[in-house]
C-alpha cells in the first residue's frame, strides 16, 4: 500500500500497524531508505533479533521470506527480518508474505529506485499489508532542514549556515550527515534534555577528519571548466574512495540550483545578486556560484542534467572496475566544455 504519510508517520506505523507485514523503503536517494530502515528498526528496541536475508536467495526459495517472518525467535523474543533488494526479483517470495494468513515478524525491506511498471513495486503498493515509501532526493534547503532536525534530536542546536557546511562536505549523504552529528555531541556530550549550541570553531575541527572528501571543490572545478586543477583533485579523490555517485549526484544537484539562478539571470537580474539572495548557499562558495551562473546559460544547463541524468545510469549499470574510469573521463569532458565558453 502506497499513501501519503509524512517520514515521521511511517516511521511511527511500525508501531501503530501490527497488521502490515512488510515495511518498504525505496527511491532515487538510498542514503534515505537506509537512514529511514535504520530508523524503523530502531522503534522496534535493541531486543529485537535481526535476521538478514539477501535478496538473491528469494530466486530460489520463494518460500522462505514467508516462513522466516511467521518463525519465532530461538529465545522466544522479537524478532524481525531485513532485506535489500539488489534487483528486480523475489516477486514470488514477496506474494507469498503477503498472502500469510496472520502477521508474523515484520519485514523491512529497501530498494534502489523501481520505475512505477516495476512488478515488485506494484505488488507491493497494491497489498493492504505492505506500507512503503519512496525517497526521492531532497533539494539542498530540505537537506538542511533535515539536518537541523537531526541534530535537535540529539540535543544539538545548530544554525542553517553550520547545517549547510554538514550537509555540502558529506555530499547529502544522511547517514554521514548522522555520523557528523554523532561526533558533535560526543564533542558536546548534548542529550535531547541537555541541549548546546554547536559553535563554528567545533564543527570546523571535527570537520577536518572528513574535509578531504568535500566535493564542492571537485565540482566547482569542474562547472569552471578549471581542467589543470582538476587532475589533481580527481586523483585525491580516488584515493580517499569517494563513490562515483555521489560526486555525479552532487553535480545534478549544483546544476539544478544553476538553473533555477540562471533563469532569473535571463529575464534579467543581476548574477550576483541572484546568488546572494539564495540563502542555501554558503558566504565563501558565492564567488564560485556567481561565475557558474553566468558561464552556464539556462540551455546547456538543461542539456548537462540530461547527460549527467545517463551517465548516473551508466555509473549504475557498469561494473564496480569500470565507474571510476567513467566518471573521470565524463568530468574532463564537462569542464572542456565549460572552460570553453569562458
């Protein structure tokens, strides 16, 4: 069953619902599902016995999604079962727990993204006895409006400006997001009933382990058409092990915020003073965002995100070896093109 129940509601369902079966997270944002399958489990408490299941046995046992959720625990206690779907397969395993007669342990289960003809995805939204709920990727305003959040659930104040450095050097990633919170507490030692505001200076030196893997640079590099700099920043960055999606996903989400300045640019406002009014982003990054918008006009920031659209398909598709290479090679071809409209 599909519907429109906020985060917060669905996360809360895993306690209201004894009657639904499966619990299903999926979408463009992975980061999410995982954060939101971490979340539901959480709400089930730490006695709870997990049982990890991959997808990939499901093929060949359809039988057994079903009969590991009616099975009890060994010591009598809770239990519930885990499953990613890597592919699109278990369709069978999946109608199976469905069909059950009675509620057994739940099932969280995630996905990547399913194209709504997807036979997994419509069997599953079409059972009352299944909830899911599809990610989607925040706009950089939601992401720090969630990172705000997170922080104030583990007794942090912090301010936009400091969740927008959070949210920018960890790529949007919210389970890295949660780990940077984790450490300023621990910093701090805040607790939702012991709250502290978190200071610049404290995020800027716990920040320094993770500073390597800032992309912002990366990318500003590439949308400047700055090719000499960029050698060296695409060798740190195979060596630190920065995924390829999320350097790709971090693009996209740059050149939707272009596009949206870059067509006020058009209709004629000041480059500069579009990017001030943008409250998103950060003081130091304006230089770079001001260029961007007035290098990239709003045509071939539409042609980019389709590219940068196949080439995150690509990057899904090819092997592990190969999607470092692919995405090197696509960065060097997008900043020639951007240092040849200077």
């Amino acid at each position: 069953m599909s519907g429109k129940l906020s985060e917060k509601e669905f996360i809360a369902s895993i306690e209201s619902r004894p009657d639904i079966l499966l619990f299903f997270v999926f979408g463009q944002e992975e980061s999410a599902a995982a954060s939101i399958a971490s979340a539901l489990v959480a709400k089930l408490g730490s006695d709870s016995e997990a049982i990890e299941i991959d997808s990939a046995k499901l093929r060949g046992d359809p039988a057994l999604l079903a009969d590991e959720a009616a099975s009890q625990s060994l010591f009598g206690g809770a239990r519930h079962i885990r499953l990613h779907f890597a592919r699109e397969e278990g369709v069978d395993a999946i109608a199976n727990l469905l069909s059950a007669e009675q509620a057994g342990n739940p099932v969280i289960a995630t996905a990547g993204d399913l194209k709504k003809t997807s036979k997994l995805r419509n069997l599953i939204e079409g059972s009352p006895r299944a909830l899911s709920y599809i990610c989607y990727p925040p706009s950089e305003a939601e992401a720090i409006d969630q990172a705000v959040a997170a922080a104030s659930a583990v007794g942090l104040r912090i301010d936009r400006t400091l969740a927008a450095q959070i949210v920018r050097y960890t790529g949007q990633d919210r389970r890295l997001v949660a780990m940077e919170l984790e450490k300023l507490s621990l910093y701090y030692d805040s607790a939702p009933d012991r709250i502290v505001t978190v200071e610049p200076q404290a995020l800027s030196a716990l920040a320094a382990e993770t500073a390597e893997e800032d992309i912002n640079a990366l990318v500003n590099q590439v949308l400047n058409g700055d090719t000499k700099a960029l050698g060296r920043t695409i060798i740190e960055a195979r060596a630190i092990g920065i995924e390829a999606i999320r350097i790709i996903r971090a693009l996209q989400r740059r050149v939707a915020m272009l596009a949206g300045m870059r067509a006020k640019v058009e209709e004629g406002a000041n480059a500069g003073a579009v990017v001030r009014a943008n409250r998103a982003i950060f003081w130091k990054e304006q230089e770079a965002f001001s260029r961007q918008v007035q290098r990239w006009t709003a045509q071939r920031l539409a042609g980019l995100t389709g590219h940068l659209l196949e080439v995150e398909a690509k990057l899904m598709a090819t092997g592990a070896d190969l999607t470092e290479t692919l995405l090197e090679e696509e960065l060097v071809r997008i900043a020639r093109a951007a240092a040849r409209s200077r």
